[in-house]
C-alpha cells in the first residue's frame, strides 16, 4: 500500500485539511487535474507545487499516441473545448522523462493512465506495480475525444472488469474517472465499486462541438471534443450528487472550480477533495489561492476538518447520504 505523505495541519492552525480516499492519504483536498497542469514542469514558476493535495499529470498511455489533428482547443463562452486526443510519449518515456521530476515536487502523484481495452489498461498498471513514489492510479475511462474513450465508462460491468483486472496487478489505491456522457453516472459508479476502486474522480468532460457557420465546417479538427470549466459546474455537481446517493466509495469532484465557493459547494455535495482543472490556464496559481482560501471558508462552515463537511448537503424530506468508507 503507498499513501501520500500526510500534512495534518494546516500552517500549524486549528483546521485539519487532510483528507482520506481509502487506502489514499492527501495532505489536503486540492488537487490539479490530469490534461491540464501537463507534468508539472511548465507549472514550477507560478505554483508551490509541494503545497498541493496532489498532482495528476498527464494521461499516458502504452504507447506514444500523436493526438488529434488541429484545432484542438476552442475557448467558448463559460469554458475550454478540447480535442487534444491523449497526446503522449507513452509509458516508457514517462518513467524515464517525466516521473523523475513529478516526484521531486513533494507532492503525491497520481499516475493517470489510459488504454484502448482492459488489457492495455492492465498492462500499464502492471508496469506502473512496484515503481518507487507513485501514490495511486487514476484510471481515465471517459476521455471523450478518442475512439473508444469512453466505451469502458459507460457501461457498468466493462467498468468493473476494467478496474478489477487493474486491482489484481496493482497494490496502488485505484481511481477510476467516470464520464457524464452517460444515461445512469450512479449505475457505472456502483460498476467501478464492485471493481475495487478507492475513489471516484467525477466528472471527466461533456461533449460538446465548436462550428464556424461561415465556411459549414466544425472548428475541431476531430468534430467533437470535451467541454470543461464554468459551463460544466451544475453537471458536476449533479453526477456527485448522484453518485453520492449510490455508492459510499470517495468521490473526488471535477468540473468548473474556480472559487472558493465552488471548492465547498463539491464538498457539501458530497465530494472529500477536488481536482481544478481549467482554472489553471485562466490563473496559473488558482489551485494555491484556493487551498489558501480553504481554512476561514470551512471555519466559517464551523468545522475543523474536511471530513466534517463532506456530503452534509440538507435534502427536502431525504435520508443522509452514504458516508465514506473506511481506510481498509
């Protein structure tokens, strides 16, 4: 079992921001999300990068894939609409060029890894097995903007049998990122608990599509991409609500945090930390100013550590929420 290190107190006050996702200790529930921070190094001059709950760098995949062709991304009216298509070097280059420096910034990686099938998935988490400083994978089933990228999310069993075949190679606390381009979000969630996921990351991006009306041609090269930020904000937070509802495994909430308020609203809804994705190209720093915001904001809340807060959401005439599990 690998946890990442644990900071228990925030800058020696009273509130405790660490935060437990099964066997996945963080120092802190603020994380970056995989696709937007790169692999941390274009991120050094702006971010105290061993300051964050974790870092989910880049998806990898078993291969070097090129990636889509151009226009990749598009800014739209309330968020980033991107085609970039898992563009990487692959595994090994990431062992040899990217992790060495990830984990020299002191703050827990989370290997996001990508497969065209559950073999590859399995392939890659079993060459990830037994690498020093990797504190957990996140299994990214629900990249929109390749073929077959979301196949493995959207069906519950394919998603049980994808994060158990990976439990049985891998000793890492497992993350599985679910896809809200979905009909039931809580059927696959309850797919990826009987896998043995330690967390959910929820929710990877919506589909969407840019179309330039004067030439009747759509703006991405690949026609469809991933919407991200504001614009997906209230999606989000339904798919964690839902899940929430459905399984008591830990939810790590994504999709258009750029407040502070925001931060908590994911945590009253039911999530135990956040991932702040398109944030980050707005404000390069947004993930720091929000985790130096967090402390007064959930004193104002009148708790003293993360946990208490998570998923106290009031429901009109509704039982309590599930409450996370337990480290087993």
């Amino acid at each position: 079992m690998t946890n990442a290190p644990a900071e228990s107190l925030h800058d020696g006050g009273s509130i405790d921001l660490a935060v437990q996702l099964g066997r996945l200790r963080l120092p802190n529930p603020i994380l970056v999300a995989s696709g937007t921070f790169g692999y941390a190094k274009e991120m050094v001059d702006f971010v105290d990068l061993h300051r964050l709950g974790g870092i989910v760098p880049k998806t990898i995949t078993q291969r070097p894939r090129p990636g889509n062709v151009p226009w990749r991304t598009i800014e739209t009216s309330a968020g980033l609409l991107n085609s970039i298509g898992l563009d990487n070097d692959g595994v090994e280059a990431f062992l040899r060029h990217q992790l060495p420096f990830l984990l020299g910034c002191a703050a827990p990686v989370i290997v996001s890894i990508a497969g065209a099938d559950q073999r590859e998935f399995v392939q890659i988490a079993d060459r990830l097995e037994g690498v020093p400083g990797i504190a957990a994978l996140e299994l990214n089933i629900s990249c929109p903007n390749v073929s077959h990228g979301v196949d493995l999310g959207t069906d519950p069993e394919a998603c049980r049998s994808v994060v158990a075949g990976v439990r049985g190679v891998s000793r890492l606390p497992i993350l599985a990122k679910l896809t809200p381009n979905v009909t039931s979000i809580a059927d696959v969630a309850r797919g990826a608990r009987d896998g043995g996921a330690d967390a959910l990351t929820v929710i990877n991006t919506c589909q969407g599509m840019a179309v330039d009306w004067r030439r009747r041609k759509p703006l991405l090269g690949n026609v469809v991409g991933g919407l991200s930020g504001p614009a997906i904000k209230p999606i989000a937070l339904r798919c964690v609500h839902q899940v929430r509802r459905a399984v008591d495994t830990p939810i790590i909430g994504v999709g258009g945090i750029m407040t502070i308020d925001d931060v908590m609203e994911f945590l009253v809804t039911g999530a135990s930390a956040v991932q702040v994705g398109t944030a980050s190209f707005a404000e390069p720093r947004s993930s720091i100013r929000l985790l130096d915001a967090l402390p007064a904001a959930l004193a104002e809340a009148g708790v003293t550590r993360v946990a208490d807060l998570v998923g106290t959401i009031r429901l009109p005439g509704a039982a309590p929420a599930a409450t996370p599990s337990k480290p087993h």
